[in-house]
C-alpha cells in the first residue's frame, strides 16, 4: 500500500521563483491543435485495444506477465515509431517477499530528441508511468495502476510524432542560440511494495534509476550537468481510467504547469472533444491561491526520489483514490472508456503545447460523413 501522504519541504521563495520562470515556456495550442488532437478510438478497449489489452495482464517484477509487457512496449516503438530511441536501466533487489533472492526491475526509456542536438543540452518533457503490477493478491490486474496510464503513454507518443516531424523540418535544425527541447517516456518498474509500503519495500525502478541519472556526467560544458538535470518537467500519471477523477494541484513549484493542463481540459470540453459527462472537471484546481500550499502533503509516489533531487513534478493522481484501489476490483471491466479517452487526449494536448508543436498537428481528414487519421496534412507553423 502506498504510504497516503508525505510533507512537502519545498522552500516558498524557490516555489515562487519556479512559478514565475515556468509560466514563459509554454506557446498555446489554438482551437483547430486542439480539434486535432487524436483519440485513441479503440485501442484502449480493455478487450482488444492494441495499445491497453497486451498488457492488462499480472506485471509482477520478474514475471513471464511483466516480460510479455516488455515486449508489447519495446514492439510498439520498434515498429510503430522507429526513431524513437531506446534505453534500458536494470537493477536487481532483495524483497521482503522473496528472501535472498535478487528480483530484476527494468525500467525502460524512450526518448525523442530534435536531430544533430548534443545529448547534454536537451532538456526533455519526461512522461512518465509505472508498468509493475501488485505480487498480492494473486492475479491482480491494476488497470488503473497503472496499465491504462501506460498505454495512454503510448498514444502520446504516436500522436505526436509527425507534428514533432513537421516541427523539425520547419525550424531547419538544431540552433544552439535557441536551446533544445525533447520528450521521453518512463515506464517504470517496481512502484509497488511486495509486502507492505517502507522507503526500502516500494519504488525499486524509480529509486535506481535517479541514482543513476544523478551520477551521470554529460560532457564538459554541456548545458545540463546529467540526465537528471535535463528532466524540464517529471509528469507522473496514475490511478487514472476511473469515473469523476479529482487531481488536485500538489507542488506550487509546478501550479503553472497544472494550470495548463487544466486550461486544456477546461477549453477541450468548451469545444465538444471529451467524451465523459462529469459535472466537474478533471483538474479543479486550476485556480488554487499561493498561500493554499502551505503545508501541503503529497502523495509517495515514482516521483519522490527525483522530487528530492530537486525535479520539477507534476503528479496526475486522483485525490481521494478511485474505490478500486488495490482492489481485485482494478480490472478492465472496471474502466472507464470515456474518462480513459479523454485522459489520452489531454495529455497529448499539453504535451503538443510543451513542445511548441502549435500549427503543426496532422489535420483530421473528413471522408463524408466520417472522419479518418489513416491520412493526414500537415499544417506548417508560419509564426515565430
């Protein structure tokens, strides 16, 4: 069980300081971006979607199911999104439920970054979702927690893919005067406890990979020191397919990043896009005061050893948690498909902003009465 809640140490004036820097990175999508949004249609159908079914399964650590998910990602971008690069971190653990016998955890990155940057001066989106299942109760399936996040992950990065294409062309290469900007999508490994939550018996993938990112050394007079620094923004997805979510705002660090996100949603459903018909919004705190922060608690999640080592997070988890939660209940049958659509959107909405891709998102095709992204034009970005 996760532990619930967790202070935040953050300091305010750092807090204020962030808030202020961040809210100049962003250009808005306008409406046409935003109709030009894909859903995920089926793919995310618990029964045969492409993107969710292969890995509705148990992902226990070390387990046929978790090697099969493996796979289901690995083959996803191998054929789907070739340039998308890809990066193994592995470690092995002792559990409480295992003995002396070592579990591996792989935790696997993609990463796209504009072409002909440096490693070391690209400072990259970081999408994040843990692909584990619980070691008990036998079967258990976490669909919410967190398979429908990883798929929705998946959509993200198909979804943007000509957009960031289009992007690249346009801009005519790298400009060092203008920095770099990427993404990359973490699935992680090992979020759950084997037998009850302790800083030693959960967040096995997380906690070995930002010790690893924060002893890596970019080269000399790169612009960013190590992988860790060059995390622009960690945003953690989970618990999310169920009906009615309430995400609260966690870090005023990054309010200005749910703000966005929130502003997304907000204009999303104005236009007709989601599917769900929740009276309330997704993300209801796009208006939340400075001073409401004060001791706020957060919640123990992937992200607390990268928060420690002074990344900017955004946590999309419901407060209070879905009623499935650890439940054998957490299954397909138990999504949401509207809800679980309309995440997949948003998501890529605020993504596509981040990544200043205004102007560039295949247009949707109308073929009569229906339309289709089986073809796509794309719409050059003519503005600076």
């Amino acid at each position: 069980m996760r532990m619930p809640l967790r202070s935040s140490s953050l300091p305010l004036l750092a807090a204020l300081l962030l808030l202020v820097c961040g809210t100049l990175a962003v250009t808005t999508l306008d409406d046409d971006d935003l109709r030009n949004i894909p859903s995920p249609g089926g793919d995310l159908d618990y029964r045969n979607g492409t993107l969710l079914a292969p890995i509705l399964i148990p992902r226990v650590p070390g387990s046929e199911g978790s090697r099969k998910a493996q796979r289901h990602f690995v083959d996803f971008f191998k054929t789907k999104l070739p340039n998308w690069e890809l990066e193994w971190q592995n470690s092995t653990s002792k559990t409480p439920a295992t003995g002396n016998r070592d579990v591996p955890f792989s935790n696997l990155i993609f990463r796209r970054d504009p072409p002909g940057a440096p490693i070391g001066d690209i400072s990259r989106l970081t999408l994040v979702a843990h692909y584990d299942s619980k070691y008990e109760p036998t079967g258990f399936l976490g669909a919410i927690d967190s398979a429908a996040p990883c798929a929705m992950l998946l959509h993200v990065a198909r979804s943007i893919e000509d957009a960031l294409k289009a992007k690249w062309d346009s801009d005519g290469g790298y400009d060092a005067m203008d920095g770099a900007n990427g993404v990359q999508i973490i699935l992680l490994d090992g979020e759950e406890a084997f037998v009850s939550w302790t800083d030693d018996d959960s967040l096995y993938g997380a906690r070995s990979l930002a010790a690893e990112w924060e002893s890596q050394a970019y080269p000399p007079k790169s612009t960013h020191k190590t992988p860790l620094h060059s995390i622009d923004l960690f945003v953690l997805l989970d618990l999310l397919g169920s009906t009615n979510p309430r995400v609260p705002s966690y870090f005023l660090t990054t309010h200005w990043a749910y703000k966005n996100m929130a502003g997304i949603e907000k204009r999303m459903r104005a236009l007709g896009l989601l599917e769900s018909k929740s009276d309330k919004p997704f993300l209801p705190e796009m208006e939340k005061a400075h001073e409401a922060f004060s001791g706020w608690m957060s919640i123990s999640d992937d992200h607390v050893p990268f928060i420690k080592r002074g990344v900017n997070v955004l946590h999309i988890i419901p407060s209070p948690f879905p009623d499935v939660w650890h439940k054998m209940e957490d299954n397909g049958e138990n999504l949401d498909g509207p809800t679980t659509k309309d995440w997949a959107k948003i998501v890529t909405a605020f993504t596509a902003e981040w990544l200043d891709l205004k102007g560039h998102m295949p247009k949707k095709v109308v073929t009569g009465e229906k339309s289709s992204v089986s073809r796509s034009v794309t719409s050059m970005k003519t503005e600076l």
